[in-house]
C-alpha cells in the first residue's frame, strides 16, 4: 500500500506542477485552448492518443468485447491504430491545420459556423458538444474509480471526487499546454504499464500459448457444445465486433476533443511525423488493452449485478486483483494516467466551446475581409482574459455535471461512450470531413446531419435502446455520409466566392 500511495502522490504532484508551469502561456485564449497553436508533434501525437484511449478503453470496452469476443477483439485495438490514427492524420490532420488557421477558428462548433456561413450552425453544434461530452466523461470518471477502488480500497464516491478536483486544477491552471505536456507524461506510463500488465496477466495463466489454448477449450456462449470460438481470427460474433470496430476507429474523426488536436500543431511537417508517433502509439496501448481483455475468461465469471446482467466493468480489474503489489501501483497509474488526460480534453473542449461558440460569439470575417468597428487593443486584451475567465468557470461547472452523473452511472461504461460518441460523430463526422475536402456540401445539410446523428441517437436510447448503442453510433456515423451527400445535392449551393476564399487555404 506504501508503494502504491507514494507513486500516485509523485503522479499527482507532477500533473499540478505542470499545470503551474504552464500558466503563463494560459493568458489568452490562443494560448489556454490552442497552446498557441505551437505544440510539437511529440506532444500533439501523445495528446491525441492519451485523449483517445482512457479507463473506458481499459476498463470497461477491454472486459466488456474481451468477454464478448475473445481473443478477437484484439482487431478493435488494430482498428484503433490504422483507422482512428494512422488515416485520421493523413486525411484530416494537414487540412484541418490549414483551413481552421485561415478562417481562424479555434473549435469545431467555430469551423462549421464559418466555413458554412451560418451562426446557427455554431450554436447547434456547442450545444451538441456540451451535452454529449457529459455521458463519456462521466464513463471516464466511472472506469477510473472503479479500478481506483480495487487497487487502494478507497470508497467509489470519493475516487470519482478526487480525480474531478485534481483534474480541475492543473486544466484551470495551464490550459491546452498543461494539458499537452502532462499527456506526453501520462502517455509514457500508458506504453510502458500496458506491457508489464499483459506479461504478468500472461505469466498467471502459464504463459501466451497456455493461455491461448485454454481459450480455445472454451464452450461458446450460443452453442456449448462448440469450441475455440473465443480464439479464432474473427470471434463468436464478426458483425457485432465490426460494430465495435467502426465505433471506435472512425468515430474519432468527428469528437470536438480529437481533432482539436490538429488545430494546435505547429506545421505540416510536424503532422507527418505525428502520425508516425500517435499510430505506434495506438498499436501498443490499444492493441494491448484489447488482447488483455481478450484473456477474460480465464479469471472466472464476473459479479452479476441486480438486474441479472453481468457486470462486464469489473472483468479487468477482477483479472488484475491476483498481481504483485507493485504490479497494481502501475495498473492504478495506468489507468489513472489515460483517465485523467482524457478527461481533461474533454473538459476543456467543453467549456473553450461554450465559452466561444455560445456566450461571446464574435462576428466572424473571411481572411482578406475587413472587419467594421475593430477594438483598441486594450479592450481586447481585457475581453480576452474575461474568456478566459469564462471558461475556467465553465471548467467547474461541467466536471460538476459529469460528476452527478458518474456518482450515480445509469449503464455500462461501453453504453455510455456509444451514446456520446454516437451523437457527437455521427452528427460532425461527414459534414467535418467532406467541408474540408468537398465545395458542394451546402448549410442545408450540415443541418440535416446534425439531426440525423443526434435523431438516431436519441431516439434509440428513448425506445429503450432496440439497436444497441454501440451499433446505433456506428450506423449513425457512416449514414451520415449519404445524408450530407443528398441534402448537398437537392439544397441551394452556398456562394461561388465565399467558398473559394475560404480553400485558398491549400493553394
């Protein structure tokens, strides 16, 4: 217990010192949500994997499809890699640095309400954002203290304040920079805690082969009678895990806090190399924490809770309970290091998106255009700090509301994040992506997406979820390509010369 509370004071008492160290470059709003637009790709690449997987990866959607899926859901892990990173930088990361610098947005609820000339479009979208950041971060706060309470013994209610009150201070503190450097810190403890948990996992079960050979003697849930589903290539159940897969992978591309990340970078040749390092990156930590939960079974049935379902979140930590104290102390950093990173993406998106894109929406102007009436500097300088302000204020009020949530979680971890990142992609994805590339894509069917991700979403969690989560938000996503493409089609074009101004971006 010693070992385990001294590492985790350190990690908290560097987490806060980066925070104060980096306050100075918090001043402005550039500088509190964007780092200036100046961070590297080490820390870019860091920051968005570390935002990208969290205790809800590990904790929940790694016992949840390891249990569902064997040894097979180790493809979420790989899809993860090549889908969610590797071609998110190469389609998305040099476009988006280029066009959000030259309309000069600095979030996604900005981007849509400049580049389609409708600041409708922008309130809907900060709105969208803030609502269904609320659910995944309450799954964060949720998969965090779960582990948190197995590890130190310490009661769910207060791992889940605790972790709110810390993560509060070093975001409110140093903003996106704090946020980047402390990521870079977690994610090194993510790479090297993920490696050392799969071997000693392994090591109780005899070793990787023992291990895979007592997966395949396993009766399959639907047919007792057969073995070795849960140790084939595609699993029990391919269809449901492609679900899963998509989820998961593409659901990245339209998430506020994911392409935030390409906003900040400093330049393109710094895109090339983060894609290198964000993909390694995924490969290892997700591709881990999938072939880990893969390995479920072999440590017994988990609890069942009072509604007769299987208390899928307490499969992971119920695999690591048998390690060596030491072993554990890594674990709870683990976890706490994805957790805490993502969180604070989170956190931050939601407050700079309200902050900008609801309370003070300033009137936006095309690059070469001239704004009328234009401020002293003085009086800019004092509006920018009372957004910053704002937002640190917002800060509070949103890890609060998540809190609630957390404190009293109405489903799995897994169901949570199908709900938010459901919504969130399947509203932003296609009209985010194809804005960037396509000139057609008209305001109408921005709107149209928007309620179509968000329809779907809500719709199918009010009927009492007919079409499981996971599943409804990966339909969600990928639909909303034709419905933009449609709506596009049939709706009136937007103007010829606003367009053009706005791709002289990649000239």
């Amino acid at each position: 217990m010693f070992i385990k509370v001294l590492l985790t004071i350190i990690f908290l008492v560097v987490m806060v010192g980066v925070g104060l160290y980096s306050r100075k470059q918090a001043s402005s709003v550039d500088g509190f949500v964007l780092g200036g637009r100046s961070v590297g790709p080490w820390l870019t690449a860091f920051a968005y994997g570390t935002s990208y997987f969290s205790a809800v990866v590990f904790v929940g959607y790694a016992g949840q499809f390891g249990w569902k899926y064997g040894l097979s859901s180790t493809w979420i892990g790989v899809g993860n890699a090549v889908i969610g990173s590797l071609l998110a930088w190469m389609i998305l990361g040099r476009r988006t640095k280029l066009m959000t610098q030259h309309i000069e947005s600095r979030t996604m609820p900005d981007f849509f309400g400049t580049r389609f000339s409708d600041q409708g479009l922008r309130v809907a979208a900060s709105i969208i954002a803030f609502v269904f950041l609320i659910p995944y971060t309450a799954g964060v706060y949720k998969g965090i203290s779960t582990l948190f309470e197995m590890g130190f013994g310490v009661p769910y209610e207060y791992c889940v304040v605790i972790m709110a009150i810390l993560t509060a201070v070093y975001v409110i503190l140093g903003g996106y920079k704090a946020t980047a450097m402390n990521d870079f810190i977690q994610g090194i403890i993510m790479l090297f805690g993920i490696v050392a948990v799969i071997i000693a996992v392994l090591n109780v079960q005899g070793g990787l082969f023992q291990a895979v050979e007592k997966m395949a003697a396993l009766p399959s849930d639907t047919n007792p009678a057969v073995n070795g589903s849960f140790a084939t290539w595609f699993g029990p159940d391919p269809w449901g895990l492609l679900g899963v897969v998509i989820l998961t992978s593409l659901g990245t591309w339209g998430l506020p806090q994911m392409v935030g990340k390409f906003y900040s970078i400093t330049d393109e040749s710094a895109i090339r190399r983060g894609t290198i390092i964000s993909t390694v990156f995924a490969f290892i930590v997700a591709g881990g924490c999938y072939f880990l939960g893969g390995f479920g079974r072999l440590f017994g049935m988990p609890p069942v809770l009072p509604n007769g379902k299987l208390a899928f979140d307490s499969i992971v930590p119920s695999m690591l309970v048998t390690l060596p104290d030491i072993l554990i102390a890594l674990v709870v950093l683990l976890v706490l290091s994805a957790s805490m990173s993502t969180l604070a993406s989170l956190v931050l998106t939601s407050s700079s998106t309200m902050t900008l894109d609801l309370i003070y929406r300033d009137k936006k102007s095309l690059p070469g255009e001239v704004e009328e009436g234009t401020i002293d500097d003085t009086v800019a300088e004092k509006i920018e700090r009372r957004k910053v302000v704002v937002m640190r204020v917002l800060i509070m009020f949103f890890i609060a509301i998540s809190l609630l949530i957390a404190l009293n979680p109405p489903t799995f971890i897994a169901q949570l994040m199908g709900i938010s990142w459901g919504a969130l992609a399947g509203a932003f994805l296609a009209p985010f992506m194809l804005g960037l590339y396509w000139r057609g894509v008209t305001t109408a069917s921005v709107w149209a997406c928007f309620i179509w991700g968000v329809g779907i979403t809500v719709v199918n969690m009010l009927i009492g979820n007919p079409i499981n989560p996971i599943n409804c938000g990966a339909i969600a996503m990928v639909g909303g390509f034709p419905v933009v493409w449609i709506v596009s089609l049939l709706s009136p074009k937007m103007n010829r010369e606003t367009v053009d101004k706005i791709f002289e971006c990649y000239k």
